[in-house]
C-alpha cells in the first residue's frame, strides 16, 4: 500500500514534469537568496497542502504575489483543498518567488479524534525558487509575523529571515535546535524528525481549544515573538506548559493512525511525545535521556543531534561531570564533532534513587541525562487502580531501594496499557478510560518490571460539583474551577476535563473547554459543568480594585519567602510561630485553580531566609534559622520538576534577613543580615553551574533589615538598615553599591533620613521608590518618613509628594508604574494596618487604595506579583507575634 507521503510525491514529480518547462518551481534545500532570478522569470508550484492537522476537502487557500520586501504585487489567486489530507493543485503561474498563502478551513482535531466545530486561518511565506511546495501549516503560521518584521524592519533577506524566525519558534516551543528543513516541507503523515514536530506542535495547540480559542492561541503567540523573536507573554507560556503536561500522546497518536491508516499513516506515542516537554523542566522528550543500574563510573555520551547544534557554544554541566572528548573539564566551548559526555561525579557509593544532570549552554538547559541507581523492584501505586468510564487516574511508579527507601520513578519508566481499547497511558502515569473493563498496567525500567490491573467500571455520574465556590477573577485574568463528579458506585472522582462548561453571561466571563474561565468585563456570571443529564454550577464574579480571601495555607506563617516559578505558580517557604520557631514544610499555590498543596519539605527551618529565582527555573533559599537564636550559613535549591530540595552548598557568616538577588551574570549575590554576634558586612555569590559560594567583596558598612535593588545596568543598590542587634537599633542612613563587573562595593549618596525595614522598589524608568521604615529606637512609635526616590544617573535622592509611618509593609510595582502599599505597623503605638496605599508616579503622591480583605491587619507579610498584575499576600502577623495562614489577592 502507498504512504500518503509516497501519494504526494508521485504527484509532485509529476506535477514538476508537466511544468519542467517553465521557470522557477523545484524543490531542493534551503538557498541564501542572494541571485536574484532571471527578469522576466515565472515560477510554478508543484503542489500544496495545507495543514494544522489537515484542512479538510473544500477548505479555501490564497495564494499573493509579493515582492521581495514582502509587500503584495497586486496578483492573487485561490484554489481549495481537494483531499482530507489538505492536499491542493496550484495551477497558477506566478510573476515573483515570493508567495503569501493563507488558508482557511475545518481541520481534524487529533485531540478529540473528531473533525473541528469551526475554522482556523493558517498562514505562509514561500519562496519558489528554494522550494516548489507552497505548504502552509500551523509552524509557518507561528513564524510568519516574525519572518515579516526581520524582513520589513531589520532588513534581512527573506532567506536569513525565515531561518532566524523558524529557530526562534523552535527555541519558543523548548525544540531543540537541529537540522529538520524548513518549516513549509513538513508534512503530517511523513516520517521524519520535521515531521514528526509538526504533528506534536499541532496537537499542543490544540489541546482543550475549540476553533476560536485555538486561533487566539496561535494569534497571541505569533504576535509576542513578532518584535523580539522571544515568548515573552505569560499567560500563552502557562498555556502552552500546561497543555503539553496534560496531552496523552498515546491517544494523539492513534487518533492520528485510525484516521489516515488507509493511507499508511502510522504514528507512536514517542513520535508526539519526543517534542512535549511533559515534565515541566523547559526539555522535551528528545533531549533527555536514562542510565540504569548506574555507578559512580556510568558515562553517558550524548548523541550528535544533541551536540552537533552547540557547537561555538560554551556548555557546563549542572551538578555532574562533563567530558569533552574523554577529558573532564568544568566547561568547553564545543567544536565540531566533539563526542561530549555526562558523568555522575560522585566520590564513595553512588547514591540510591535518580541522579539528574543537566549540560547548559550558555546556561540554558538542553539535555538530561538520568543516572538511576539502586532501584531493586518496581510498584504502582495504587496497587488496584480504577476508574469509571471516560475518567483519567494519575498511577505513580515507586522505586524500591537497596538501602530500604523509596524513589518516585513515574517519569522514568515506560508506561503501557493493554488493551488500550479498554485504558490507555500517558509517559507520564496518566490513564484515561475507554470502556467497562480491565486493562494491563505496565511499568518498565530497564530489566524490572510490574504489573497493576486497571477496573474500568460502567458507574454513572450522579452529581457534579465546582470549586472554589464561588469562583473570582479580574477582567483579562483567568481561573480554572475543579469539578468533583459524585458515582452511582458511592465514589468521587475528578471530572473536570469531562464536563461541558459554560457560562450564562459570556459578555462577563467565557470558559473553554478545558474549563478555563477568562473575565470579559465587571459583573457575575454562571459556570456550569455538564455530563449527560447532570450539571453543576457555581457563581462568579469578575472584579477589579478589590481584596478578597483566597483558600488559606495549611500551616501559620510569619517572615516567609515567597516566589514565583516559570509555571505560574508560588512557592512559600519557611514560618515563624509565636515562639519564633521555623519550620521545613513548603506550600504551593497555584493561581489558576486557586488551591495550595504540600511541597517537598526543607531540610531544616528557615525563618528568616531569603529566597530568588535562579535563571534555569529552580528556587534558591539561603540562610535563615529553625528558631529565634540559630542561624544557618547553608542553602538549599528547589526543582519545580522533580518537586525535590537539593544542597546548595554553604557560605562564609551564618545570617538571618539577608538580601538575595539574581545578578546580569546568572549568578546569586547575598548580602549582610543578623548573625547570633550581630550584624554583618560580609557579601557571598552563589555560582548555579557549580553549584558553589565565593566569597564577595564586603559592604562599608555592617547592616540587616536593608533593601537590596538590581539596577536596570546591572548594579545593586544598597539602602539603609540597622547596624544594631534589632530592627530599630541604629538605624542607617548610608547607601551603597555593588558592581557585579568588578566584584566591588562603592558608596552611593545616603538617603536623608536613616531608617530600616523599609521598601525599595526600582520604578520603570529605572529610579528606586524608598518608603516607610523605623528610624528611632522605639520600635512602638514611629514617625512619618519622607518616601524617597534614588536616581542612578545622578546618584541623587529626591523627596515625592508623601511621607508614610509604615514598617514591615510590601511594596509592589505594578505594570501601570503604580506601587501598591500593603499592611504594616504605624503610629502610634503599634497598630497594625489594614490598608493599601498606592504610590502614583504621575502625582508624585501617595493615596488610600482600599483595605484588606476582613479588615486583616497584617505585617510581616510577602507579597508576590502574579500574571496580569493580580497582587498576592501571603502570611504575616495579625497582631504581635501572632502568624497567619492567610491569603489574599488585589484584582
């Protein structure tokens, strides 16, 4: 039986024979573009197709003339698809190489197995002289906005354009960089590494969208990389991160199959799967790789499609040992045909469990490789799993160890479900259900292996119902209710991806068809959930310029950290109770569904610590102390991925309420804060490659509870502080600077008034807002502080419009210039705000901005900027030493 691939090119061949007379067409490489064609010469396409998946038959395309600036010749002409494979015949002949395709139709949904509810628009740029194809599919139309803009504003060839905006997507979408051809000869039912993208990517996209959502998805991602070349927009990454964690591509795959099996079409998991970053690490499934039975002596040596794209590269390993051609070294630039390994680095018996070690280019992930050791037998849990029909379970595979502990290997074994009529698997553990039956679950690693039997059961629904109840968000801002299905069997599940949403007032607030609810405009709305006869609703409100609770955090926390991760959600750590005690257990928040979860636990308590975010994603948290009178010089770093707390070495000086902040370089510079002898001046860096401390040069002046700001040209500014043992003792008036270039500290001009625990916050154009703080001994009494702006061109402070009498307060930029003021202590006589005041660089003022939800009085808190400048709190003292496991966010 012939390919669908060999159908296509016995046509295209024909096709180039018929028209082998007239000028241009062919099909071969890539070209630089720099002979211009003979005057007077017409070109020829040889064929077309038009995929996102395919556009189905009767799908329209136009094709444009343009000339070599991309702008229309005044020549247009239009075909329509003739094959379910989005096959066309470009029978036109054309005056210019340059031509603009764009294609409209119903696609098939290789998600839901269906054909789509609506169309899609897909867009191209061809070049008849490299490529005879005028190919449009959902990867061009990614490319296209971006390809224009090099071409019209940056003056590149069309050529050098195409190149460069097909890598950036790539380089968007966590691809890693290859030779896989142009974009426009991909093909769905080919078999290669390009074409074999091209379906994951159509299927990411697709994920949870109807037609509409999945254009606004394409849309907004074309038009973020359009200026830049970079996926800067929130909102699409989150989208995009979470459609790749939750897509089966074992279903994509044999959606696909069944589809255009009579065409020899045949597709596996690992061919969708190998192109999804699945795990949430930035790497997609091509790039990583597994030693079993590893020891201290395994070498992996890294294929040469992952090496070949380095090279000019510098690479280094993160926590393991890099090789380059059988030499250990701490980092190389790659050359040509260079054989580069991964070790596991370790001295004395290799540790039981898994051992991830990332090689970084130019300290960007790029591959993994997984040293597995230890692991004597394999379980799934649960040990009986089941489900009702059409519902999904979540199996983890557990490692037994040679030392008696436990390993979660979900994400390492080789997941199969048979029959996969009945149940099938994603790579990741999640098994979606078919039909009433039982289903052979196997886990395989390596040699071992285990086996669970999945029961699906015909139980039916009987009711449904949303949390949170009821449901908030902001106009633009989103939220994804979760839907608890109650069973005929006495049992409950989650439904949430099975129901049927809707909302009763879309002019308020859409949902799609995953459930993710988007605020249109101020005002309440319906959202309900439906299965068959059954539905379940919940009301909601979009609002703005409001306070209100979200679900509260499991444990009391007071001087926490709190911070934002490249999945969108927030990581809290440490607490400090009455006694001033700190504790090891972390929190999640997620914004989307509005829930907290149990993290990994710390290794020891750290109140008092700080907390950044390193550039490969991962939460450095340093210092700190397990109660009032211990103080820690060590740090630990959090992997979103793996959900695991690993050693971060130590540092010189054990501190508490130090500041930490990410320098230009990629490395961590922390600075000052309390010691058991008092407070400190030393500085240290923290070196993410290797996972090491150096020494940094030291302050002027000993100081804790400062601020610390990262200039826009790199440098750090120091403010204030108090020198003494406590926060009102001494405060400072002195400010410095720290040049991360020369690893050295100069003085800066002091602010007028000395004072600490107060805020800074560098402003959009690049001033530093100070304001509040304690500025005499008498902590209970505070006097109003001038708020102060630094300029870092003319080192000068001047004063705004306000004073403020607050402490311990937060202070967030938002992205309309605005700084929000939240909570505090002010005079007199330790009161404790519920306000929120709001600084306008507009005014130069500052004003009431409403109070916090149930009238809390907090300080202590943190404050974490969200997506859509939602405003989160987190934590704090209600009263004198009593923490709260509060939260609550500003729309």
């Amino acid at each position: 039986m012939e390919t669908a691939t060999g159908i296509r090119r016995a046509l295209v061949l024909l096709t180039a024979l018929l028209l082998g007379a007239c000028g241009g067409g062919g099909g071969g490489g890539d070209s630089s573009g720099t002979t211009p064609p003979p005057q007077g010469a017409t070109f020829r396409a040889t064929g077309g197709v038009a995929e996102k998946g395919p556009l189905i038959r009767g799908s329209t395309v136009t094709a444009q003339e343009l000339d070599a600036a991309l702008s229309p010749t005044g020549r247009q002409f239009s075909y329509q698809v003739t094959t379910d494979l989005g096959t066309f015949e470009p029978t036109s002949t054309f005056n210019s190489q340059y031509i603009g395709v764009n294609a409209t139709g119903y696609y098939f949904d290789e998600v839901l197995g269906a054909v789509s509810s609506g169309t899609v628009t897909l867009n191209s740029y061809n070049d008849l002289s490299t490529n005879g194809q005028l190919n449009v599919n959902i990867l061009t139309t990614l490319a296209y906005q971006r390809i224009r803009h090099l071409v019209v504003n940056s003056n590149l060839s069309f050529a050098a354009a195409r190149t460069q905006a097909e890598n950036e997507v790539l380089a968007a979408l966590n691809i890693p960089a290859g030779n896989y051809g142009m974009f426009s000869t991909f093909d769905l039912a080919g078999d290669s590494d390009g074409d074999h993208l091209l379906a994951a990517i159509s299927s990411l996209f697709v994920d949870g969208n109807q037609a509409g959502a999945l254009s606004a998805l394409m849309s907004a991602f074309q038009s973020d990389i359009a200026t830049d070349g970079q996926l800067s927009d929130v909102t699409t990454r989150m989208a995009l991160a979470q459609a790749a964690q939750r897509l089966n591509a074992s279903t994509v795959a044999a959606n696909l199959t069944q589809q255009y099996a009579s065409l020899g079409v045949s597709l596996t998991a690992a061919d969708i799967s190998n192109w999804l970053d699945q795990d949430g690490d930035g790497l997609v499934g091509k790039a990583e790789f597994e030693v079993h039975t590893a020891d201290p002596s395994s070498v992996f040596t890294l294929p040469s499609e992952i090496v070949a794209p380095l090279v000019g590269k510098t690479i280094t390993a993160d926590g393991g040992q890099l090789s380059v051609n059988g030499s250990p070294v701490s980092s190389a630039t790659v050359q040509a045909n260079d054989a580069v390994a991964l070790s596991p680095a370790t001295s004395g018996p290799f540790p039981s469990g898994v051992l991830r070690v990332y090689l970084l280019a130019d300290n960007q992930r790029v591959a993994r490789v997984s040293f597995i050791s230890g692991v004597i037998s394999l379980s799934i849990d649960p040990s009986a799993p089941g489900a009702a029909v059409s519902l999904k379970r979540q199996l983890t595979a557990t490692g037994h160890l040679s030392d008696g502990g436990t390993v979660n290997l979900s994400n390492s074994v080789q997941w199969t479900s048979s029959p996969s009529s009945i149940a099938t698997i994603t790579p990741t553990g999640l098994v979606e259900t078919h039909a009433p039956g039982s289903a052979t679950i196997t886990a395989t690693l390596g040699r071992l292996f285990t086996t669970a039997t999945f029961t699906v059961t015909s139980a039916v629904v009987e009711s449904l119902v949303l949390t949170p109840d009821p449901l908030r968000t902001g106009v633009g801002l989103t939220v994804r209710p979760k839907v608890t299905g109650h069973f005929s069997d006495g049992t409950t599940d989650d439904v949430t991806s099975l129901v049927t949403w809707n909302s009763s007032a879309p002019g308020v607030a859409t949902v799609d068809l995953t459930g993710l609810v988007t605020g249109v405009s101020l005002g309440t709305t319906n959202i309900s959930a439906t299965i068959g006869s059954v539905t379940g609703s919940t009301a909601l409100s979009v609002i703005t310029g409001l306070w209100t609770p979200t679900q509260s955090m499991a444990t009391l926390r007071g001087q926490v950290t709190a911070t934002m991760m490249p999945n969108g959600k927030v990581l809290v750590t440490g607490s400090q109770n009455g006694a001033g005690s700190g504790s090891t257990a972390t929190e999640i928040f997620d914004p989307v569904t509005q829930t907290w979860s149990p993290g990994a636990s710390l290794a020891s308590g750290r109140f008092g610590a700080a907390a950044v975010l390193l550039g490969d994603g991962r939460v450095l948290v340093a210092g700190g102390g397990d109660s009032v009178n211990s103080v820690s010089n060590s740090a630990e770093v959090y992997d979103p991925v793996t959900d695991t707390w690993s050693s971060a070495g130590t540092f010189s000086d054990a501190r508490k309420f130090p500041t930490m902040n990410l320098l230009s370089n990629g490395k961590v510079l922390i600075v000052g804060g309390q010691s058991n002898s008092g407070v400190l001046a030393s500085a240290a860096l923290y070196d993410p490659a290797t996972n090491t401390w150096s020494a940094a040069d030291s302050l002027a002046t000993a100081r804790a509870w400062h601020t610390a700001t990262v200039l826009q040209d790199g440098r750090v500014l120091i403010v204030g502080g108090a020198s003494g043992t406590s926060q009102s003792d001494s405060p400072i008036a002195t400010a410095e600077l720290y040049d991360p270039a020369t690893d050295s500290w100069s003085a800066a001009a002091s602010i007028p008034q000395a004072r600490g625990s107060h805020t800074a916050t560098r402003l959009l154009d690049g001033r530093v807002l100070v304001a509040g703080g304690r500025d005499i001994t008498d902590p209970w009494a505070l006097t109003s502080l001038n708020v102060e702006i630094y300029d870092p061109v003319s080192d000068t402070w001047t004063a705004t419009g306000g004073t403020l009498a607050l402490t311990e307060h937060t202070a967030t930029l938002r992205s309309d210039g605005r700084v929000l003021l939240t909570g505090g202590r002010w005079t007199p006589n330790n009161v404790y705000s519920f306000q929120s005041l709001v600084y306008d660089p507009g005014t130069n003022g500052i004003s009431a901005h409403g109070n916090l939800a149930n009238g809390n009085r907090l300080y202590a808190h943190t404050a974490v900027l969200l997506p859509n400048d939602v405003v989160l709190l987190i934590g704090g003292h209600y009263v004198n030493l009593q923490p709260q496991p509060w939260a609550q966010w500003y729309w």
